[in-house]
C-alpha cells in the first residue's frame, strides 16, 4: 500500500469512528488541543498523524487505538 493510499484510508477510518460517536471536527479538535483545519487534514489523507494523535485521537474518541487500526482492514 502506497503512503497516500494509507493516509487516506487512516483518515477514512478517524472521521467513520468519530461519526458513529456523534462528534464534528470541531469538538475533536477543541478536545484535542487543535485546529478544525487539521483536523479534516488528516481525515482527507492530506497529512499522516503522528503515533502521538493517532493515541490522543483514541482517547478523545473513548476507544483504544487498535479499534483505529481494526478499521483499516474493513
């Protein structure tokens, strides 16, 4: 897998999970600290989160990394 196919569906996979919790990218963003912008950045596979966001998105989604790492197989 090319690196802007998997930002891609990384991105895919954040913006699913944080859908089904009923959060906008602005309230993952104020719980994150960060801008909107960046937000839908990572979502569109613009750019790659870090380990660090992949984990702090987990958090602020309530669920545990894997479950973001889970969705790239679907």
């Amino acid at each position: 897998m090319k690196k802007n196919e998997f930002n891609k569906k990384l991105g895919m996979c954040i913006c699913r999970i944080r859908l089904k919790k009923g959060l906008t990218q602005v309230d993952v963003s104020a719980l994150l600290g960060n801008n909107p912008q960046n937000i839908s950045r990572i979502e569109r596979g613009l750019i790659s989160p870090t380990l660090f966001w992949i984990f702090n998105f987990a958090k602020c989604l309530e669920i545990h990394p894997d479950e973001i790492f889970k969705e790239l197989d679907e």
